[in-house]
C-alpha cells in the first residue's frame, strides 16, 4: 500500500528543510482517490499488464463498478464504444490517465457541470 505522506516543514538554525510525515488519516477526498486507484489495480492485469485495462478487463469493471453510472454497462459493445472513445493512443487497452478520464465524465455528470 502506499505511505500517506505530507510535507512538513520545519526551522532549523540554517533555515528551513522539509521532512515527509505520515498522515494520521486520510481526508475525504484522499480516500476516495485513494479508492479509484485500488479498483483500477483490481482490474487491470489479469489479462496481461497490471498498468492497464484490457478490453475484457475494462468490460468486468464497469459491470460490477459502475453500473448506475454508466447506461447499459452489461452491454459489451457500449463498453466497448466507450472504451474506444478513451483509448487517446489507440493501443486497445486503458492506462490510468486514459481511465481517469472516464471518471471525470462521469463526475461532471454526476455533479451536474456542463462538459
């Protein structure tokens, strides 16, 4: 697991130097990040590389994560189409930073922001 860390910094006699200091807990926000990542983990690499997702991988993800924000997410060929429109180097599979880009769709929607 990753250490939580945060930057403190300090006053010495030659001024200031920062150490990393283990959080207590983790905020909200953290924690729901910190959820996102472990899912995308638990997905991806049974089909091959554990930094991506797979067209089947990615498939089983949103079936079982995110049915109520995704429509027709038992559908293989509208998670195949959405996948498709993430895939930004067509390499047919997700990276984090190409998945994260679903997340952020489906949160403006969720919250109600214009895209």
């Amino acid at each position: 697991m990753i250490d939580h860390l945060y930057q403190e910094q300090i006053k010495d006699e030659e001024g200031l130097s920062s150490h990393n200091v283990p959080t207590p807990e983790l905020l909200m926000m953290e924690s729901a990040i910190g959820v996102l990542v472990s899912q995308f983990k638990a997905y991806a690499g049974s089909d091959g590389s554990a930094d991506t997702l797979s067209r089947d991988e990615f498939r089983r993800l949103v079936k079982a994560e995110l049915p109520n924000f995704v429509k027709n997410a038992g559908d293989p060929a509208t998670v195949d189409q959405l996948m498709s429109s993430l895939d930004a180097n067509n390499d047919g599979e997700l990276n984090f930073l190409e998945f994260w880009q679903l997340i952020g769709r489906l949160a403006s929607k969720h919250g109600g922001f214009s895209q």
